[in-house]
C-alpha cells in the first residue's frame, strides 16, 4: 500500500512516489503530477548543477588519439 500525502497545490491525497518537488511561486512544493500539467506558467522545477561541467572525459581528449 502506498503512502498518500496532499498536494501542496490542490491538497489531493496523492501516492508520495508521484509527487514532484518544485518552486511554486517562488516556494518549495510537492505537486501532484495534474497540478504538474496544469499550472505550467506558475512552476519553475529546481536543478542541482552539475559537478563535472567543463571536464574533459580522457577518452575522448584529443592527445590520447
């Protein structure tokens, strides 16, 4: 049996495996995967950069041709 919370948006009990965490109106937010769909103008989904940016994978260096 899954375990339900609400929706930060709609406050519909939802599985919490399908709940999405992202900035809804400038705050955190766990939304359901409709709210997700419906109010694409109001969210801004929150990324980690990337660690590795601007490394050279040795492999494909051009030196080790």
């Amino acid at each position: 049996m899954a375990v339900l919370d609400p929706c930060d948006n709609c406050r519909r009990p939802t599985p919490i495996y399908r709940l999405a965490a992202v900035i809804l109106d400038g705050r955190m937010a766990r939304v359901c995967p409709l709210c997700a769909s419906t109010e694409k103008e109001r969210i801004e989904v929150p990324f980690a950069p990337r660690s590795d940016q601007g490394a050279i994978q040795p492999s494909t260096a051009r030196d080790v041709w």
